[in-house]
C-alpha cells in the first residue's frame, strides 16, 4: 500500500466541514466533550421543536446539562460529534429508572430523533465519526482525544492526508 493510498479514504469535506466551524464559531467546539448545552427556558421550545418531546417536562431544569443538536443554539462540540451531526446524527435519551430523569447525551447517537440510548440504531459516537472521517481507530483515538485542541487548519492538513499521529508526537 503506497503513503497515498491510506488516506484515499479520508472525508476530505467532512474534514473542512468541521474546520469552518472551528475558524467561523469558535464557540461551538469543545474538544472536552462529545457535545453539551445548558439551555435558557427559550431553548426548550427549540429542543421539543428538533427531537419531539418536551425535555422541561421530563426532568429538564434550567441549570441543568443538556446535550443540544442545534448549532445555532450555543452547542459545544468536539470534533466527533460535529462529524456526527453534520452528518445528520442525533443524541439519544437516557431515562434514569428511578428518578425518571431524562437527560439527552452525544456519546450514543442515532439516525432517529428522539431515540433511547439502546435502541437498535444508535452507535457510539465515536465509531460513527470514524467511519464518516475516513479514518483508523488509533487515528481517531488521537483526533477524539479530550487533551488536544484542535485549529481549523489542523483538520484541513488532516482532510489533505496530513497524519493525525504524526501531529500529535509533534505536540
């Protein structure tokens, strides 16, 4: 296998995709978690208008930390869940049996909106990324890495075929 061809299948849009969002709303990305959102009262409506049920009735509270798929909204995502939503992927919901608490989590994401974090559909978000990136696990091990942060040209040298492992010996 030639230096060339390990890369062929890198996402190269994908990869830029997430790079502008980066360069352009630098406040929508945290390396430190799948994705996370602590919304205002005003937000709750946007939420039950995206995934279909109403998180303030469910156990939501206004300090409490929500997971928000609308980029518009004030999320903050790492570069895993970017890959994900940008990609038409949606948290999931997890329903604490006992306090009936709903919280809505980045980490198991599914095509459905709306879905039970166990629901047949959902995956990890990072194997989803990793397959949409184009890349290999250790790569995405590396890129997923809650101690690294990332600039928007990183993730364009990484769309180019720039490797991801490399970079990170250099760090």
């Amino acid at each position: 296998m030639t230096e060339h061809s390990k890369y062929e299948d890198r996402n190269t849009d994908l990869f830029f995709d997430i790079a502008d969002i980066l360069e352009f709303f630098p406040e929508q990305y945290s390396q430190r978690t799948w994705g996370e959102f602590v919304p205002s009262w005003v937000d709750y409506d946007r939420f039950k208008t995206q995934f279909g049920y109403d998180t303030a009735m469910q156990g939501g509270s206004e300090d409490g930390n929500w997971i928000y798929a609308d980029e518009e909204c004030g999320s903050h995502l790492c570069v895993a869940g970017h890959a994900a939503a940008l990609r038409g992927w949606k948290p999931t919901i997890h329903t604490n049996p006992h306090s009936q608490e709903v919280t809505v989590q980045w980490q198991q994401v599914s095509k459905t909106a709306g879905a039970d974090y166990r629901a047949d559909g959902s995956e990890d978000v990072s194997t989803v990324a990793q397959e949409l990136l184009g890349i290999n696990g250790r790569e995405a091990r590396h890129l997923f890495d809650s101690e690294h942060e990332w600039t928007a040209n990183d993730l364009r040298k990484f769309g180019k075929g720039e490797r991801i492992l490399t970079h990170v010996d250099e760090d």
